[in-house]
C-alpha cells in the first residue's frame, strides 16, 4: 500500500486519538470517551508497526511515535 493512502485511510483516527491525548494530558477527559482509549492505542501501534515495515517516511513514523509515546503515559 502507497504511503499516501496509508495516510488518507488513518488520518482521521490518529487526529481523534491525539485530540483525546490533549484531554487526557489536561485532565478534562470525559470518560465515556476514554472507554476505547486501548483499542485505540493498540491499533495506533500496529500502525505504527507497519509504517516501519514497509519503509514509509521518517516524518510519519515520527508523528505516529510520539502518538504512542504519549499514549503509553497515559497508561
């Protein structure tokens, strides 16, 4: 799979893990909102995971690692 549809497909979750990241890291969560939060975290790793494997551009491996370094706090 090209990067660039990688990217289209998941944009969108990675932008809403990131925005619950800011609520959590503020402490304004609401928790039915944090119900997937593993879930999500865990699907955000595999992305990650994959865009390593397939050799995708440091920029978006970058981002995706600091999603998971950022999650795995909020564990």
């Amino acid at each position: 799979m090209k990067q660039s549809l990688f990217e289209s497909r998941h944009q969108a979750d990675w932008d809403a893990f990131a925005m619950l990241l800011e609520a959590l890291e503020r402490g304004k969560a609401e928790p039915q909102t944090c119900s997937r939060f593993a879930a999500d975290y865990r699907q955000l790793c595999q992305h990650l995971a994959l865009a390593q494997t397939r050799g995708y551009s440091s920029h978006l491996i970058d981002q995706l690692q600091q999603l998971a370094m950022r999650g795995h706090q909020q564990f």
